[in-house]
C-alpha cells in the first residue's frame, strides 16, 4: 500500500516544507488555485440491522478503499508541494477529518449489520489496518502543525523528526507488511479489486 511505503517520507516533507511557509515574490495566485480537487464524497451507509450479501460487501469495501486511496493521494499531493500555503495546511486538515469519518462510518457499517460470514474477520482486518494508517498520518500532521507554529530552528525540526519516528515505532506493529499482506490476500480471495491496494 502507497500509504506504508511514503508514510515517513511524506511525515518529512510535510514538516520541511511546513517550517518554510514564506511566500515566493515569483509565485503567482494561479499556483494557489492548483489545488487538487478536493472529493467530498466518503463512505457512507443508513442501513442499521440487516443482513448484507456479499455483493453489497464487496462494493462496500472497495468504495471504503477506494476513498480511502483518493484522500491519501490528495494528501500527497499536497504535501509535496514546495511550502505548505495555510489554504494547504487548511486542506490536509479537511482530508484528515474526512478520513476519520471514512474510517467511522465503515467500522459503523460492519458493526451494525449482519454480514456474510466469510467476510467478518477480513472486513474488521481492513478496518482496523486503514484506521491505524489514518491515525498515524493524523498525527503526523498534528505534529507538522505544532513545528509550524513553534520557532523554525533545526533544534525544533530535528526534535520533531525524532517525534514523527517514535509515532511510526508505535504503530509498527498495527500497520506493517504482514498485515497488509493478510489484507491483500483477504481482498483476492473474495476478488475485490482496489485502487488502494493493487
């Protein structure tokens, strides 16, 4: 998954490029106004107490992984950037928020129905996995937003850098390549097929 092999990297470039948030007198507003379109559609679900086929799983699941996969691609995008504007900053922040709902209104759905019996282990597999990864970008970009707002010294950079490894140690054992593999293998088995996972 693109999220685990850039997670640092892009942990990195969000706080470089946070820390240097000072305009070029060579930028132009159209450079502002490239922002990538930014969906507002993510999972959701009204259905509460009944039972789900394996069809309506198999699309539940790959529209919760697809928008997933787009919110983290518009985060990369964003972050890639040169300097974070506060329009960037304000957009991350609007992509985390959205992932988070993502992420609950899933969790909600597969909580509150019956689902096919092949697909309850895998379906809260896929849940926890894709909820951990948002929660550790989530608090990444938390930890970007305070640099941003502390001084700009490479002291303060570097005690950040230290801060974003020990939260991806904490989250190792939640989000790591054994259990995207049971994820992926999850996914084959019932023939989902997913932008976030390919």
């Amino acid at each position: 998954m693109k999220a685990i092999k850039y997670s640092l990297l892009m942990a990195l470039t969000l706080l470089l490029t946070a820390c240097n948030n000072a305009k070029s007198e060579y930028e132009t507003p159209d450079k502002e106004a490239q922002a990538t379109g930014i969906s507002t559609e993510i999972f959701s679900s009204q259905k509460i107490d009944e039972t789900i086929s394996e069809e309506e799983m198999d699309s539940s699941i790959k529209e919760y992984l697809d928008t997933f996969n787009a919110l983290e691609e518009n985060t990369s995008k964003i972050s890639e950037r040169d300097g974070l504007s506060e329009k960037d900053q304000e957009n991350l922040n609007r992509l985390t928020k959205m992932a988070h709902k993502n992420d609950e209104n899933f969790k909600h759905f597969i909580e509150s129905n019956q689902i096919p019996e092949q697909y309850e282990k895998g379906s809260f597999e896929v849940s926890d996995y894709v909820t951990s990864v948002n929660e550790l970008m989530s608090k990444i970009n938390d930890k970007v937003n305070e640099t941003k707002n502390e001084s700009h010294s490479d002291k303060s950079k570097l005690k950040a850098i230290g801060e974003i490894e020990d939260l991806n140690a904490k989250y190792k054992d939640r989000v790591d390549g054994k259990k995207q593999e049971k994820i992926e293998q999850f996914l084959k088995k019932q023939d989902i097929k997913t932008k976030a996972f390919d």
